[in-house]
C-alpha cells in the first residue's frame, strides 16, 4: 500500500500514523558508515524473537489500517467512493488496531517492570 494518492503526490503511510515507527527508529542505535557488525545486539535478537514479530505484524497492521483509512478519506472528498460508510468502517478499524497495539504495548511494559522488581 505504498502507492502515490495520484492528485497530492503523498504515500498513504506516510500521510497516517508516524509516530509510532519515528518512536521505534529512535530507540534503533544509528549504523555508522564502514562500520560492521560484529555481534547481533540486544535489538536484533527482539527483532528475530517471536515476541519481536508480534509487535512488527502489529505495527504494519496500524499501517496497513490507516493507510486504508487516508485512502477511504481521499476517495470520499474527490467523489470517486460510492459508499461513504467505508469511511466509518476503516476509521474504526483504524482505531480498533491502534487502540490493541497500545493495550498490548502497555501490557509488555507492565509485565517487564514486575519482572524488573522481582525479588531474586
């Protein structure tokens, strides 16, 4: 879904939610240029661990949704939609899967501070 909206020249991604994947590639540690690496770092392994691809699938989910959204909204103010609850429906889907990835991210965090003042 990372095609051109044809009139205003912008990608529907980058017309939606930003600011979750701004978030993750600032926690991401920069690549130097000639640098190489020599060992996977701690955010590697999470990319690759079957938790770290919840939250990658969840994060693309919220794209994909309001890429949809962005699109169904473009289409209905030009006219080319014929029924305009598509709207509705993909403003709520939106919602739905943004609403599930903050609960969930809320949920790791919590369960990672109990983890963090546990008694050993």
């Amino acid at each position: 879904m990372s095609t051109l909206i044809d009139p205003i020249g912008i990608t529907p991604a980058a017309a939606g939610i930003t600011g979750v994947t701004d978030t993750i590639q600032k926690i991401a540690p920069p690549v130097r240029p000639g640098q190489e690496e020599e060992a996977p770092t701690a955010l590697d392994q999470v990319k690759d661990s079957a938790f770290g691809s919840l939250f990658s699938g969840l994060i693309q989910s919220v794209k994909d949704t309001d890429a949809e959204f962005t699109q169904a909204q473009y289409l209905l103010s030009t006219g080319q939609l014929d029924n305009p609850v598509q709207v509705g429906i993909s403003a709520y889907k939106a919602e739905i899967s943004l609403d599930l990835l903050i609960q969930l991210r809320n949920r790791a965090l919590d369960a990672y501070n109990e983890l963090k003042n546990m008694n050993v």
